[in-house]
C-alpha cells in the first residue's frame, strides 16, 4: 500500500499528523520530524530549502504517494524547489490556510502569524493577494510561541502576556480571521482566542491541509477507502524527546519513534 509521507522540522507536523488521521483513517502515513536540526524558524531559506529536499527524499524512499509538508516554515521556504524534484504531488500548509482565511474573512483585513522565517518569506501574504488582491494583510512572526508550546506553557500568564504583547498590531489592525501559520500555535488557540477576543476567526492551517490532501487524493483515484491505517514515526535525532511531546501534539502518546542515522 502506498503510503502518505509527512515531514517537519520536529515535532510540531503532529498536529497535521492528527488532523489527517480524522480525515482520512484508513491512510497509511510514514511521518519524519527532523529533532537533529529543529527549530527551522530562524534559519536562512536556502538552509531550509536544502533540509526539506533531504526530507523529502527520505520519505521518497518509503513508498509514498504524496508528501506534506506539514511545516510552515519549510513550505514558505522550500515548496517550489521540492515540487521541481520530486514527481509525487506536494502539499503545503500556505496554500490551504490562505484559502480558507480568503473565504473567511468580511472585512478584507487578515492577520498571519509564523515564525521569523515564515513571516519574512511572505508566503501567506503571497498566497492572499494573489486570491484576493483587496485583502489587507498584517503579519507578525512570534518566535517565543514555539518555545512556550514546547515546555508544556499553554496556559500560563507569561504566555498570556506575551501574546497580548505580539499581538496587539493586529488588534489595531483590526483583522477578523487570524492564520496561525506555524505548527505549534493550534495548541495555543485559548489564549489567542483571550487576546484576540471571540469576533477574530482563527485559521488553522493543520486542518486546512488534510482537507486539500484528502481531495488531491481523492481527484487523482489515490484515496484509500478502506481498512484502518498506520503511521510510521521517524527523527534524526532524540526520539524520547520527542515522544515526550506527542501526547499534547497528537492527543496520545506514542511507543514506537525510530531515529533515522543519515537523512
Ligand atoms: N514547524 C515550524 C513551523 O511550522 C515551527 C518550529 C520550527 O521553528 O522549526 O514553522
């Protein structure tokens, strides 16, 4: 059976990994979390755009019928050169998360927040403009959100506190639907949501994209329709770290992660 490959810079691509599994439970999918060389989101986009490419070509050599790159950071970065090499269909966050955001908003005024890799690439921006070319965007990279969310700090006040401090440019902006353009963020929803105030929609680009992978599947007669899939986990490094982290990312924790030597 042809698998669905998935790959992220560590362990944030989990929560792509779960929305996929609601979606489509009878995949396979083989997942690779690159824990040896996270974070990505301060990286430079030729060093992005190469570790994606190694990325990419460990999961080509797992059977794979189409690759998500579940990172944000790699498909602001990366996404045109991945789909140059590769013959399988490749999936990125930006894309689903503009379109959903472009068919949300009703006052034309959205807000993106990434990491700095994310936000300067200004691969949303791209995206909604070139949907939309009325659409205001207001972005914001916030590089402590990926920290917090990896210590466990979903709720606590200095998250709360930072976040009023990240995001009060898009409060004044007036946006009423935020992408949360980074992996992590999904788990930072309730305090976003504080700050934000309830009225501002909030893009989950994680969901957004096992939607798109379920109809390019399905356009292309590749959807697995039966049975009750499997997902392989791979890392280049620290597996018990990562498995650390999986129960608040996946929603269980897992038994099995293989590190991989050479990527
Ligand atoms: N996975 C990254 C993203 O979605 C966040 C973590 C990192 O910086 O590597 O942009």
């Amino acid at each position: 059976m042809k698998l669905i490959g998935v790959f992220d810079s560590g362990v944030g691509g989990l929560t792509v990994v779960k929305e996929l599994i609601k979606q489509l439970p009878s995949e396979s999918l083989i997942y690779f979390g690159d824990t040896a060389r996270v974070p990505y989101g301060a990286k430079s986009k030729e060093t992005v755009t190469r570790f994606s490419i190694e990325n990419a070509l460990f999961l080509s050599k797992h059977n794979v019928k189409l690759i998500c790159v579940a990172c944000n950071t790699a498909s602001s970065c990366a996404l045109p050169k991945l789909r140059k090499k590769f013959s399988v269909p490749i999936v990125g966050v930006i894309n689903p998360g503009a379109k959903e955001a472009v068919y949300t908003t009703k006052n034309n005024r959205i807000g993106v927040i990434g990491t700095k890799g994310t936000i300067k690439s200004r691969a949303y921006e791209d995206e909604i403009k070139r949907l939309n070319p009325k659409i205001k965007v207001f972005s914001t990279a916030c590089p402590l959100f990926v920290p917090f969310v990896e210590e466990g700090w979903l709720n606590q006040d200095v998250v709360l506190t930072v976040a009023k401090k990240y995001l009060q440019p898009l409060k004044d902006a007036r946006v009423d639907t935020l992408i949360l353009g980074c992996t992590h963020y999904p788990l930072l929803k309730k305090v976003i949501k504080k700050v934000m105030g309830k009225k501002v929609v909030l893009i989950d680009s994680a969901k957004e994209v096992a939607i798109e992978v379920k109809k390019i599947l399905s356009g292309k007669g590749l959807l697995n329709k039966r049975g009750k899939g499997r997902v392989d986990f791979f890392v280049s490094d620290n597996p018990e770290w990562f498995k650390g982290l999986t129960e608040s990312f996946l929603g269980k924790p897992l038994k099995k992660v293989k590190k991989v030597d050479n990527v």
